[in-house]
C-alpha cells in the first residue's frame, strides 16, 4: 500500500509527458457561475421544488477504466432524509474580547488569581543545557564520520562564529527573564486578551484552569482547558495506539466511560452554552493532558473526545475524519491544483465522568444569509461520470505499465465551505465526500476513526472539485 502511493506521489510530481484528454471534461473550480444561476432560479420559483433523491448504494466492476486506474465500486450512499438541500451564505465571525469572556464565564467558575506563564530563568537554562547538549552530540557524530544525509562534513559542522552567536542570544535571554512567575489577584476574567498567550487561573475551588484566545484575520481559535495548569491537549486513543506501534511510549490513562454517557453530557453542555446546530462528527477514547517543556505531556484525565460541526441545513456528518486526497493533482506543472476545501468551523470538546472539561472553538462563522431552501443538484448518473473522470485525471500525467488499482466504499452528501466568487464570504453548498482507497479489495476502513481517510470532494451542484483558496 505504501509503496503504491509512494509511486503515485512521485508519478505525479516528476513526469512531465502529455496527458491523454479526458472523455468527458472534468473541471477544476469551474467558476462559471453555474452556482449563482441555479440560486437564481430557486429565488425566482422555477427550480429547486421538491425532493431530490438518490440510491442508497453504488456497485460497480472491477473495470479497467484507462491505463492509469481500475475502478471497484462498493460504495454506501449517505444522503439527507427529507431530500432539500439547501445553502448558506456565511462568514468569518470576528470574535470579540467581550465574546470570548462570556464564553469562559460559562465554562469556569470565577477565579481568585491569574499566572501568565512565561519561560523564566530556570527554564532558558535548561533550553540552553540541551542545546549544548545536542550540539557536542552532533559534533561527535561528525567527527566519527557520521555526518546527516545529503549534507558533507563541513556543513554539518556549525562555525565557531555562529556558535558564539548563539550562545551570546541564550546567555541575554536568561538574564532578561524573570526569576520566577508572578501571580495577580483577580475576581473576573475581564482582563483576558486577544492574542497575548496563554493565562493560568486558580479556580475558587482550588482546581486550575488554562485559557487561550487567538484572534486573527483568517484563523480563530479560543482553548479553554480545566485542570491544567499549562497549553493543554487532547490526546486520542487511536494516536497513542498508533504511536506505540512506532515504538513511541506516552502515558495514557485507561478511559472506562461509555461513549454512550459521554454524549449524554456533551448534549447536555451545548444546550447549556446555546450551542445548537453542531453534530458530532468523531467521537474517540480521550486523554485531557498538558503540555510540558520539550512537548512532554501528562494526562490529567481519562473520558472521551468529541470534534462536533455545525450541520447547516441538517447534513449527514461522517462518521470519521477525512482528508481531500494528496494523490490527487490537477492542472499541469506551473498551475497544479490540490483537493483542499476550506477549513469548517469545528468545536473540539472533551468529557469526562465530572463533565466538560476542555473545549476549542475552531473558526467560528456568522450566517449572513440562507441563499436557497434546496438547490438544484446534479443527476446521479453526472456525479458517477464526474468521479470516474476526476480519480482519472488527477492520477498524473505518466503513461504507467499498469493501472492503479482504485476502490470507492462510501459517498457522502454533506455540507462542505466554498469560497463566493469575488468575495470574503463562503457558501455552506452541498458536495459529494468520495472515500476511496488504492487497493483491489473491499475496503475495511468505514467507521474507523484511527485512519485519516483519502476522499475526493465534488461540488454537487456544478460538480467541480470544491478549493479552498479558488473557490469553486
């Protein structure tokens, strides 16, 4: 498997021979406001009336389809019940210093006192210590003869000038540091800021919390951490399992809490904090630590982690994460395009036994508008002819001695973020999430949260490849 897509990548990214033209055009962030045109026309009464249906699976091949792929299909086919599907016009929320404290005040019980961690004295020595320490490490290694791949012997070996320059930089910022944190009494959280780093508070009831709040034009983030007394994380249990088959040993403490509880309490905090909308769209055995010099961790808690979404028009979620396919490549050599949709606003959230102990909100969104109540979508028969076309032509442009072997084993409708054309807004627009992998058997990954799974993602009402940065 990984040497298959190893060959993929490289096919892709160094052969430059003549790319047969496709049997049917697939475009790429089409652009030609096929979009807007069918907006209009559900605005106007002539379109968009109506369920719209589709067929629960997809079943076809083995089939040879050029000299590049050969496509199986056995695929599942999860779409929304009622058959409407409408679109949203939405854009980034700018948050606010007021926002994020209401926020916090609804989490935490109020604080006594405040520390903003900053490294002190002890610890830029310590950073110090290690760089030195690396540093007469790497010079061993050259010495014997050992010197980094790719690199010759006096390249590897740092100058005694930058050496010393170094040095002068670790000896200035230790004594410009503090000898120790100080800590301020507060009774509010009213002095929290935007953008200036993490603040520690000790609680009323003695516990800590850490609270973190970014703000910038295009990524939001606002971390909200109980019983962590530093940067915390949250650390699932498929990535623990997977990081000590790699031969990595990170604690983790056994979770015993049923999923089934764990989403009782999730439920009950989004009601709590008027968060409606959201669908849970992962759910995984959790750890709640906290990040330490050198990213060590400790986890303070055991229970589980939930990624929810907000499901604009009531969309069918996944189940499992996925991520738009990097095998996939359109264009040619000077304009080539990746599968990437727009990052989609995402709370991350974790529980345990005494309830909602952590929570980030990722890239919160504001409704402008609700620009159809269901929107004219392609034919089934287009959107299969469309996929075929787009695994064909993003496979690279090389002749290869044998096709790639392609199976598709779920098709999701769901809401997916695309850019308006000529605007700072998004559309919530209905796309088709293709799983996929590049085998010749029945895939065995549905449902399963340990693997970031590779997806096409199609706009279902102009049918091109949905891009982030293009729009569509």
């Amino acid at each position: 498997m990984k040497k298959i897509c190893m060959f993929i990548l490289s096919t892709l990214l160094l052969c430059t021979a003549c790319q047969p033209t496709p049997e049917v055009e697939f475009v790429v962030n089409k652009g030609d406001d096929v979009v807007e045109e069918k907006l209009a026309a559900v605005q106007d009464g002539t379109a968009g009336e109506g369920r719209q249906t589709f067929p629960d699976r997809w079943d076809e091949g083995p089939e040879t389809v050029n000299d590049r792929l050969t496509l199986t299909v056995r695929a599942e086919v999860v779409v929304k019940e009622d058959g409407l599907y409408p679109v949203y016009r939405t854009r980034q929320h700018a948050v606010t210093q007021e926002e994020v404290v209401a926020l916090v005040e609804q989490l935490l019980p109020p604080p006594t006192s405040v520390t903003i961690p900053v490294d002190t004295k002890v610890d830029w020595q310590q950073s110090y210590q290690e760089w030195l320490d690396d540093l007469a490490e790497q010079q061993a290694w050259v010495t014997a003869g050992k010197p980094q791949d790719g690199m010759d012997r006096d390249e590897a070996m740092m100058s005694a000038e930058e050496i010393d320059r170094i040095s002068k930089e670790y000896q200035r910022l230790i004594a410009e540091a503090p000898d120790e944190l100080t800590t301020t009494p507060v009774s509010d959280y009213s002095g929290l800021k935007l953008n200036e780093g993490a603040r520690v508070y000790e609680l009323a009831d003695g516990s800590k919390a850490t609270v973190e709040a970014m703000a910038y034009s295009s990524f939001v983030s606002i971390d909200v951490f109980k019983g962590c007394s530093g940067s915390g994380y949250i650390y699932y249990q498929y990535t623990y399992e997977r990081e000590k088959e790699l031969g990595e040993v990170k604690p983790f403490l056994t979770v015993k809490m049923s999923r089934e509880a764990a989403e009782e309490a999730l439920h009950r905090e989004l009601d709590r904090l008027g968060l409606s909308g959201f669908t849970v769209s992962r759910a995984a055995p959790a750890n709640l630590c906290v990040i330490g010099r050198n990213d060590s961790q400790r986890p303070q808690s055991a229970g589980w982690g939930f990624q929810v979404r907000r499901s604009y028009g009531g969309y069918p979620l996944s189940a499992v994460s996925f991520m738009d396919s990097r095998a996939l490549l359109y264009g040619d050599q000077d304009t080539l395009v990746y599968n990437r949709p727009i990052p989609d606003e995402m709370l991350e959230i974790f529980i345990d036994e005494n309830g909602l102990q952590a929570l980030r909100c990722l890239n919160p969104k504001e409704v402008v508008s609700q620009e159809s109540e269901n929107v004219e979508l392609l034919p089934f028969e287009q959107v299969q002819m469309r996929i075929k076309n787009a695994l064909v032509t993003g496979m690279g442009t090389a002749k290869l001695d044998q096709p790639i072997p392609c199976t598709i084993y779920r098709l999701l409708l769901t809401t997916c973020t695309v850019r308006v054309k000529d605007s700072d807004d998004y559309y919530e627009m209905p796309c088709w999430v293709v799983f996929f992998t590049w085998n010749d058997g029945q895939a065995d990954l549905v449902d399963n949260p340990q693997v970031m799974q590779e997806a096409l993602i199609l706009n279902a009402v102009d049918g091109s490849i949905v891009h982030g940065e293009y729009g569509y």
